[in-house]
C-alpha cells in the first residue's frame, strides 16, 4: 500500500533497506536489561533473562580440532525462538528516538511513519531523497548509542517510482561518509521489490525454484 501510493505519477518512494552487522551477536546485555526495564516487564522476567545470558561461555569447533572455553559477553542466542522478541525489545525506542529529533514522515492513511520494523529488518521510508539522507544520518546516531554496526555493502535503496519517472536524477545516499548502493529490487521478507513495482521479478524467481 505504501510503494503504491507514493509510487504514482511523478511522485516516488524512497527506501533504505538497512542490514544491521551481525546484529542478534551485537546485543549489549546491559542496554538489553536497561530496555526491558523501560518497557514494564516484570522484574522477576528481567532477572530470569539476565541469568540466562550470565556466565555463558562457547567453544569453537573446526574439523576434529577445538578452542579453548571462552566467555561470550554479547549477544543472544541463535535459533531460540525468544532472540527476535529480545531484539524488537532492545530496539523498541527507536521510533521514539526519531520523533523526539523530529524526523520526516510519510503518511499511509490516518498513519504516519518513518521506518518498517520486523526484528532486525528495517526499512526507512521517505518521499524526498534529502529526507531519507536525514533518516540515515539519525538512524547512525542511534545505532552508535545501541552499539550496533550497519552493514553498508549489503544495505542498498530502492527508489519505488512509475516507469521511466525520474530516470535522469541522480542521488547519492550515504551511511558514515560510505555511499549505499541504489538498486533495481531487492528480496524483503522474502518478496522480491521492483523499482517499478511490477511483481514480474517475484514470479520469475519462484519459477527459478
């Protein structure tokens, strides 16, 4: 509903499609604890949470050969089903972080929104490029105070527009001074994105399959 809305006539969508570094084995314990607190939850949960992540050690395991024990301080587990709750819980005050510096919005309906959230995919959304250069810019604030990384080879933006609209401008999207790439599609929550939102890629990769 939003690529089609802003996706007509001369009027376009741009998308940043953020991929966080390794972002489960980035969580800072002490900002998790600190989350879980803010949100309410009950302090016998938040001390359960803590004791399982206290004293957790790894061993790494190459062929027949392994390390030595050694502590593993960040993080939380790969493959539990809990993981994603705790990360939406960790970076649950991101929208309140962009309200409070004022960032740009669009609207979808009644709604008005700056980024699609599901665990660590995110999107930020604007209808003007220099909006999605705001966006960028406070999103690398906030991941800085989060003590997480963005992967900036494999973000990309994706400018939802109708065919051949715009094709003449060129933008440039930074994140820490490293340009993003601006791409075609891109594959979201396993959906295949088209600039020009026709679902002619989707279908094609289904039938690669």
């Amino acid at each position: 509903a939003l690529i089609d809305k802003y996706g007509k006539g001369k009027t376009c969508l741009y998308v940043g499609f953020l991929d966080l570094h390794k972002a489960f084995d980035s969580i800072d314990r002490e900002l998790l604890k600190d989350a879980m607190l803010n949100i309410g939850l009950p302090h016998s949960f938040v001390r359960l949470i803590v004791s399982m992540y206290t004293c957790v050690s790894g061993i790494i395991q190459v062929g027949n050969r392994f390390s030595k024990l050694f502590d593993i301080k960040r993080g939380v587990k790969q493959g539990s089903t809990l993981s994603p709750k705790l990360f939406n819980i960790f970076i649950n005050d991101v929208v309140n972080f962009l309200e409070n510096r004022w960032a740009p919005k669009v609207s979808l309906g009644t709604q008005k929104l700056s980024l699609l959230l599901f665990a660590d995919d995110i999107a930020l959304v604007a209808n003007k490029p220099q909006d999605l250069q705001t966006l960028l810019n406070l999103i690398e604030e906030y991941l800085h105070i989060k003590k997480l990384r963005l992967n900036t080879e494999k973000s990309k933006v994706v400018i939802f527009k109708k065919k051949k609209v715009g094709d003449d401008e060129k933008y440039t999207f930074k994140f820490n001074n490293k340009e993003l790439f601006i791409s075609k599609r891109i594959k979201y929550l396993g959906f295949i994105l088209s600039e020009n939102k026709s679902p002619r890629s989707h279908v094609d990769e289904i039938i690669k399959r």
